[in-house]
C-alpha cells in the first residue's frame, strides 16, 4: 500500500500540471507609448498598465506642452500617476482595470514668448486600448 501512496501523489500533481487544471499566473505587462504612437492601437489585458510618456519642445519663440493625459472610460482604464514637466512635457500610467475599449487623448498646445504669437492648431495625441 505505501508503494502506491508514494507513486499516486506524483501522479497527481503531474495531472494537474498538464492538464490545465492548476493555475499559473501570467505576469502582468507594461506598455510604454511616447509622441510617435499618437493614433496607435493597444492590446491589452486585465492587471497591465500603460505608461504615457510625451515629451515637449521648445520652437524658437515658442514652447510646445502637453496636457495631462486622461482616459475616456475610467472603469476600463484607471490612471494611478500623471503630471507634466516645466520643459512642457507629460506623463501618466494607467492601470487596465476590466474589459472594454477606452482611449487615453492629451493635448498638445503653444504658448509663446513675450511679443510673439501661436498659430491656433491644438494637436490632439490619442491611442486607443483594446482590453479582453
């Protein structure tokens, strides 16, 4: 009897191994998005995060800067950290908290030196997360 004691525990735990009925957790990932990936499209999944990063610029006698990105549905994507910078730049990580599609949207503006003038263009930055 203790022969097959020893052998039906190993047996067991092979079974659930390779059959799918033990769990295994699949880390969670985290995407980095910067200026370029403006209009890009994101898969992601539950318990991931999503890091924005966007950097602003100074052109001449002007200075480019970003809003602090925002998500259009905080019940599919919720931020945990945004802010900017003083050289116009921004930032935020969102935590994907269910399935659905949200989108992170910012926007870039002008702000001029003393004596001088923007042209009236507002630049959108957007990217579309698809989360199952």
């Amino acid at each position: 009897m203790k022969a097959v004691r020893c052998l039906v525990a190993p047996l067991a735990a092979a079974m659930v191994l390779t059959t799918g009925y033990g769990s295994v957790a699949v880390p969670a990932k985290r995407v980095t998005l910067t200026n370029p990936d403006s209009g890009r499209s994101v898969e992601a999944s539950v318990g991931d995060s999503i890091e924005v990063r966007l950097t602003g610029y100074r052109d001449g006698v002007r200075v480019y800067t970003w809003d602090v990105p925002q998500p259009s549905d905080s019940a599919v994507l919720r931020r945990t950290a945004g802010g900017t910078t003083p050289s116009g730049g921004a930032s935020a990580v969102f935590h994907v908290q269910r399935s659905g599609v949200a989108r992170i949207n910012v926007v870039r503006k002008c702000h001029p030196d003393p004596g001088h003038i923007c042209p009236l263009i507002i630049v959108p930055w957007k990217a579309t997360i698809g989360v199952k």
